[in-house]
C-alpha cells in the first residue's frame, strides 16, 4: 500500500464543538502558527443563530489544544465594520510578516462576502486594519515576505468568466491592492474541476513557495473539496512551476464524510517544522479540527515531478 501523502494525527479530532467553554456548534477551519515557542489556533466557530465567530487555542506541540474561554473576534457592532460583518466572520488565515501577525478573513452581510484585515502582536489584543475588497471575494492569503517593496497575496474572486480561480494581488501598504493576474484555474474532469481556492498562506522552500489550496469536484451526491499542491517561484510569485496533478488528503474519516457540510477536508493553516515536515491543520465536514504531517520535499517534488500547468 503507498504511502499517505499527508499521515492523519491518531488523535483527530483535536478539536470538537464539545471542548469549547462557550456555545458554539461548529470548530473549523483554523488558522494556526507559532508565537513565543506555541501554537496559536484562530479557529471559526458557528453560533446557534448560525453566524461565525472567531475563538482562539493554544498548544505546546500542535497536537493537543487548549481552547481560551472567551472569543477572539466577534462582528464589529460599531465603526465601519460593522455593516460589513453584519453576518458574521469566517475562515480566517494568519501570515506572520515584518514581526506582526496579519490576520485575512472573510466578512459576510446582506451586501456579499468581503476580506477584512486585522492585526495582532500578541494574540490577546487585535486590531482591524481594513476591509481590502470589494464584494464578492473570500479566501485570501499574504505571502510571509514582501517582493520588492510590496505586499503579495493569493485570492479567490468569484467570476462567471473565470470561475472560482486563484488571483495573486499587490500591494504598498495592505490596504490598497491592485496589479491582479490569474495564476491557477480549475481543470476540466481533474480532482478539481469545480472551483479551486488559496489554503493555508504560502511556504517558503529552496526551491520555491509552497502552496496548499483547495479543490472541488462535483459528484452526482454533491460536492466533495479536497487538498491540493501548488509550487510558485520564489522570486515571481505570480509564477506557478507545478501543480501536483491529483490530490494530497481527501475526506476519508468518519467527522470529514459527515458533518454540518459532509465530504470536505478544508485548511486555513501549515505549519513549517525544523525536521523538513510541516503540519497541516484541516477542518472536517465544517465541524472539527484535525491535523496532519507531511514532507515538505515530498511535496514540492509532487509539484514538480508529478506536476500539471496551472491552467
């Protein structure tokens, strides 16, 4: 039998609606780095009016996490904001860049999903920034290091011309962003041919910045969404080398077939490790946290080796 390309953490879930100190029904697609020698975990959670909230936990080794008793970020209620996340707030992803911790999230009212940007230096105060799209756009993920002097991001337009297709966005001070290209679109009968979208932030390796995104494909009994792997340069980053022709980690145990949304493996998160491995954190069926390690070399070569174009 090959082995897995992602190995599941014995322990999955890691995280439950059930280990949270405060209502919620759904504890999925998190975030998760590193900060002062942890693992932080912003995860989204549904409220029982079904609206998204923002809860945060804490681990020594990734594995087993600590929820904090109270929400990390809950729908502004006043200022600008507020319109705009009337809704609720979603799927968020963190990028550590220039020592502070940027934080990319989806913001849903009657007017349409945008990305709204906020920034924390310690996980126990964070500050918005400001809403930097348009409606409608979701899934958004700032490379860890700016190209020249300016930001770089992966995102997701919806569009019926290119449809659910990965962007790449500059910007000079992360609140005005512009000079957009595709990079990545779905493929006709591939794994992901549906629509596709930027997980977890971007990787660097030797040869090239990482990318899990991820992929739906359309079945007779609905969709089911998928992991995927995408190698981009590290000079232009709009430059895509490979993308691994079939998937990296689909919906196999039981809390990923059946959930609040059944079949779909979904990340936000990666993190990096010293010993060439990175863990990848996944939300299974919108309602559980799970976990999982990987090779980064084993996946770049993937890319490469076993790689596609980008469109």
């Amino acid at each position: 039998m090959e082995e897995p390309i992602i190995e599941r953490y014995r322990g999955n879930p890691i995280l439950t609606p059930d280990d949270i100190p405060y209502p919620v029904e759904t504890v999925h697609n998190a975030a998760v780095v590193r900060h002062e020698g942890r693992y932080v975990m912003v995860f989204r959670a549904h409220r029982r009016n079904g609206r998204s909230i923002l809860g945060l936990a804490e681990s020594e080794d990734g594995f087993r996490f600590d929820p904090r008793p109270e929400p990390f970020l809950l729908p502004a209620t006043s200022g600008e904001f507020a319109e705009y996340e009337e809704y609720g707030v979603e799927d968020p992803r963190v990028t550590c860049v220039e020592g502070e911790h940027l934080i990319t999230y989806s913001a849903y009212s009657r007017h349409g999903v945008r990305i709204a940007l906020a920034r924390t230096h310690d996980f126990s105060r964070v500050e918005r920034v400001a809403l930097v799209s348009q409606a409608d756009m979701r899934n958004v993920v700032l490379f860890p290091e700016k190209f020249g002097d300016r930001y770089a991001r992966l995102d997701r337009p919806h569009s019926e011309i290119s449809p659910w297709s990965i962007w790449i966005s500059y910007s000079p001070d992360l609140v005005h962003w512009g000079d957009s290209k595709v990079v990545m679109k779905p493929v006709t009968y591939h794994w992901d041919e549906l629509k596709i979208g930027p997980g977890a932030p971007p990787i660097r390796t030797e040869r090239g910045w990482l990318h899990l995104y991820h992929g739906v494909f359309p079945t007779m009994n609905g969709a089911v969404y998928r992991l995927g792997a995408a190698l981009h340069d590290l000079e232009d980053p709009a430059r895509v080398l490979g993308v691994h022709d079939g998937w990296i980690l689909q919906p196999v145990d039981p809390w990923e077939t059946t959930g609040y949304v059944p079949n779909v493996v979904f990340t936000c998160g990666a993190v990096p490790e010293e010993d060439g491995t990175v863990k990848i954190y996944w939300g299974g069926a919108d309602r559980v946290m799970c976990v999982g390690t990987a090779s980064l070399a084993r996946l770049v070569d993937l890319c490469l080796e076993e790689g596609r174009p980008p469109y």
